[in-house]
C-alpha cells in the first residue's frame, strides 16, 4: 500500500513537470513568431521606404519564416 502512493506521487510530479515544459514550449515559439513577425514588418517598412519591391524582399530572403 506505501509503496503504490509513492509511485502515484512520483507519477502526479513527473506528469505535472511534463505539463510544465510543455507549456514553456508552446510560449516559447509563440514568443519567437511574434518577434519574426516584428522584425519582417520592420523590414518591410525599411526597404520600402528605400523603394525596394515585394520580389526582392523574397530574394534577400525576408519573405521565409522560419518554423520550428
């Protein structure tokens, strides 16, 4: 009887820890799409003031996100 609460305890703490990485994962890849998102809408705004055109944005490769 001990020993199955033990292993119930050390089952709930290794799930809730799993929960948790999980969770830090998916915030940090949210995280990093809006700082993509960021920094292309920047450039966008950068080179068009320069009066660089949509295809060479894609040919300087501002047009590929990169997932993970």
């Amino acid at each position: 009887m001990d020993e199955s609460i033990i292993f119930l305890i050390l089952g709930l703490g290794l799930f809730a820890t799993f929960q948790r990485q999980v969770a830090y994962r998916a915030r940090l890849k949210a995280a990093r799409r809006r700082t993509a998102e960021k920094r292309r809408r920047v450039w966008e705004v950068v080179l068009s003031c320069e009066g660089v055109t949509r295809k060479r944005h894609l040919s300087i490769g501002l047009g590929h996100e990169q997932s993970s």
